[in-house]
C-alpha cells in the first residue's frame, strides 16, 4: 500500500491480516479501514469485552480465547501481519484480578508471537498502552523515559511486559517484526460507556450521563489532565506502522493528541458551556457531581509525538472539541 502524509492511497496488493479483539473499541475501526482498503481480514475475539454488533461482517469471525495457542494457531496460516489489539483493560479492575490481566495480556500476547513465527507472519503491530509511564513529572511525555521499578499497577505492568515480548519475540529471535504503539487515552464512536462498567472511558460516560439527564461524576479534584486521541487517528497510526519501512525492531511508539485537557475541560466541552466557567458553578447548578478518588490514577499524561512524525509520517488530524463536537 502507497501512503503519502498518512492519507491511504490505492491498495497495489491485496493483503491478508489478523486483527485480535477487531470485535473490540479500538479493532474494529482497525478491520474497518483495512476492510475499507480491500484486505482480507480475520478477527480473533472471545466477546469478553468485544460486541458482536461492533464486528464488520465482511471479515472472517473467530470466537477464540488468545490465552489458547492452540485454537488460534491454524488462523495465522498465510497471514501478511498481525495487529494485536485484544487485552483485557483498564487500570482499577486490575487491582482486583491481577492474575487474569497476566494471562490475557502476557500469555495470550506471547501466544500471538509464537503463532507468527510459527507461520512466518512478517509483522506484528502492539497495542500499548501509555499506563506503561507510571506516575512520572517529566512531561511530554517521550518513549526513551525509564519507568521506576515497581510504579506501575497489574494493568500497566501487563502491557510493559507485552512490549517486552515484542522485542524479545521477535525479529531478534527470529520471530515476525514488531512495532508498540503506546496509545494515549482514546476516544470516539464505539467507544466503551455506563453499559461496560463503572470504569469506561471518561468521554463515553459523561455522554450516557448527558443523554439521560444526570449530572456528570468528577472524580477529585477533577484538574487532573489527560491527552485524548481520536479512534480513527489510532486506526490510521497501526495501518502506517503495517507498512513503514522505518520500523519493525520492537520500536515503542507514542500515539496521542499532544495537547492534555483536564476532566473540568471535558465536561464543560459536553455540557457545552464556555471553558472558562467556574466548576463550582458547574457544581451548584447540579451539572456535575464530585465522586469518589479511584487507585492507580496519574495527575497528568502528555505525549510527545515526534517519534510517530519521523518513523511513521503519522500525526493526530481530530482535535479534541472538534471530535467531541461529533459525538454529541
């Protein structure tokens, strides 16, 4: 496939690719574009987390566990590439079943590497995560920062490990080319809300709360800021890190907006009230309600993306209160 400034151009080969959890938020705007493109796509998901209606029907479904090498290897038969999204997510519920998130997020990420492998897959492209950072100052946010030992949490820690079997099951052993891509807080259509659980993404909760009337939950102090990366944004960095001739040695790779928001900014960009209102104002006016402090949580995340410019000619193209805007 031709790129030029990120923008996909006419497909010159048809490919064919394993995209795991494309049942998921995230993998399925990765099936679709590939879909969109002419591939052949193959879609691993045992529906934990993925929906069913999420699922591109014109991909080949496979409801499989990736913790069970032996029922996912035949898939891999003739694959082009691999993008590894499936995982088991998000940070607090790690706290709770940190064992699970280890069998999910390592074994069933070392299953994929030896599945490659064995098949001869050319590359496999990581769903990171920037939880990797832990709780750290240094902002931006660059992919060379050491993480202190032991600052992480089951979540965190599960996805820093993935990253290291890329690296150390892959080309360097043998094993297909590989590329981390560390996502920064992702957000738009599909995204996960209320129906997921009490600890979805931010934005798909404020929106529930929003269309049905009820205050949206601050968890204090609600200054905290986070750097937000539109879905299809995330699609087109894993479909340019397929093909990149810069990359494919275990390379970790910031995927975000560049620009951090505080929660503050979030509500007030759904409620659609000026930036500058006060949010004891919000307060007051029973906008907004202040919850609960929750575990594992950083004050502030910001992504350097430079690296994402010079390997992948890849860059964020929706701004944050223009992609909210076409959520409401």
């Amino acid at each position: 496939m031709l790129v030029t400034m990120g923008v996909p151009k006419l497909v010159l080969y048809i490919m064919k690719y394993i995209v795991t959890g494309g049942a998921g938020f995230i993998g399925s705007h990765i099936t679709d574009a590939l879909i969109s493109q002419g591939h052949q796509v193959a879609v691993i998901d045992d529906l934990s987390s993925g929906k069913k209606d999420r699922f591109n029907p014109k991909a080949e479904f496979h409801q499989l566990d990736i913790v069970d090498l032996a029922a996912i290897d035949p898939i891999f038969q003739g694959v082009d590439g691999v993008f590894h999204v499936a995982a088991k997510a998000r940070i607090q519920p790690s706290f709770k079943d940190p064992d699970a998130y280890f069998r999910t997020n390592v074994i069933g990420t070392r299953n994929v590497l030896m599945a490659a492998k064995q098949h001869g897959v050319k590359r496999v492209i990581y769903s990171a995560s920037s939880s990797a950072y832990g709780p750290v100052d240094q902002l931006p946010l660059q992919e060379d920062f050491k993480v202190p030992s032991q600052s992480l949490h089951p979540y965190g820690s599960t996805k820093r490990m993935g990253e290291m079997l890329m690296r150390d099951l892959g080309k360097v052993t043998g094993g297909p080319e590989t590329v981390c891509l560390r996502y920064f807080n992702v957000y738009g259509p599909r995204q996960t809300n209320t129906a997921d659980g009490a600890y979805a993404t931010v934005v798909g909760i404020f929106l529930d709360f929003l269309k049905e009337g009820k205050p949206l939950t601050i968890v204090p102090s609600g200054h905290q800021r986070r750097d937000f990366t539109w879905v299809g944004d995330v699609a087109n960095a894993n479909l340019l890190a397929m093909n990149s001739l810069k990359v494919g040695s275990g390379e970790i790779i910031n995927i975000g907006g560049g620009k951090n928001y505080s929660i503050w900014d979030v509500a007030k960009l759904i409620l659609q009230v000026p930036l500058g209102t006060a949010p004891e104002e919000l307060l007051a006016s029973s906008k907004c309600v202040l919850a609960p402090e929750r575990m594992g949580e950083v004050a502030e995340t910001l992504a350097d993306v430079s690296t994402a410019k010079k390997l992948l000619d890849w860059e964020p193209k929706v701004n944050f209160a223009d992609g909210i805007k076409s959520l409401l």
